[in-house]
C-alpha cells in the first residue's frame, strides 16, 4: 500500500509539472535559457524535462516497470534537487523554471519539498527491493 500511495504522488507530481511546462511551453524554455548552468541547452531541456516526468509516470503506473520507475524518480529528483543547490550557491541570478503551485514555493521550500520526494522515492525503492527476492546464482559444479 505504501508503494502505491508513493507511486501515486510522484505520478501526480511529474504529470502535473510536465503539462504546466508544456502548455506554457515558451515561457519555461525561456526561463531554462535564463538559467546561468543550463544556457546553451535550453531547448533541448525543455524538451527532455516533461517527456522524462511522463515516461517516469508511465512507469509507475506498470507494476512491472514500477521498480524502475522508482529509480528513475530517485534519480530525476536528486538531479533537480543538485540544480536547485547549485543555483542557491553559484549563482547571482536565481531564475524559477517550475510552473503552476511549484512556482509559488521560495527556493527553501522547493529544495524541501524534493528532499521529502528523494526520501520517499528511496524508502519505495527498499520496499519494493525487499518485495523481490534476487534470483540466487546457479553453481555449476564442473566435474
């Protein structure tokens, strides 16, 4: 039950945030191009950003590729949450590419909110791992 509430979560964050991006599509690829670290790369991570958050989504929803997705969720909230570090500390202009409620959140509270969702992903990530029992290696006795 804990897995699927989790599931449920980072599907509602990441289908949330991948529309709010893509329908204001213009208006994140130009705060991605205001980004000190990411500039030269603006298009392609407008791009890149919500496709990912909705192959993530996909993912979670399969109970099959749900594993996965969970690692692929840990993964992409660690990366936002190391570019929110990032800018706090490297940066003078501090641009916000996050659309709809997210945006309202100060750079504290977003850094936050990911730290809760990398927890929550990882503690998803050990249930499930525990859930599936490795397959043992076979020994082959060579005679």
């Amino acid at each position: 039950m804990i897995i699927e509430i989790i599931c449920a979560l980072f599907i509602i964050l990441f289908v949330y945030a991948a529309l709010t991006k893509l329908l204001d599509y213009e208006k994140f690829r130009i705060q991605i191009g205001q980004s000190p670290l990411l500039t030269a790369f603006a298009g392609w991570i407008a791009w890149i950003v919500p496709v990912t958050e909705f192959l993530i989504s996909i993912m979670l929803v399969f109970v099959r590729l749900r594993l996965v997705g969970l690692y692929a969720a840990f993964s992409l909230m660690v990366m936002f949450t190391t570019y929110i570090v990032c800018i706090l500390t490297l940066s003078l202009y501090i641009p916000c590419s996050c659309g709809g409620v997210l945006e309202k959140l100060g750079w504290k509270e977003h850094l936050i909110f990911n730290i809760v969702f990398i927890i929550l992903a990882a503690v998803a990530v050990l249930i499930s791992y525990k859930k599936v029992k490795p397959i043992a290696p076979v020994v082959v006795a060579l005679s």
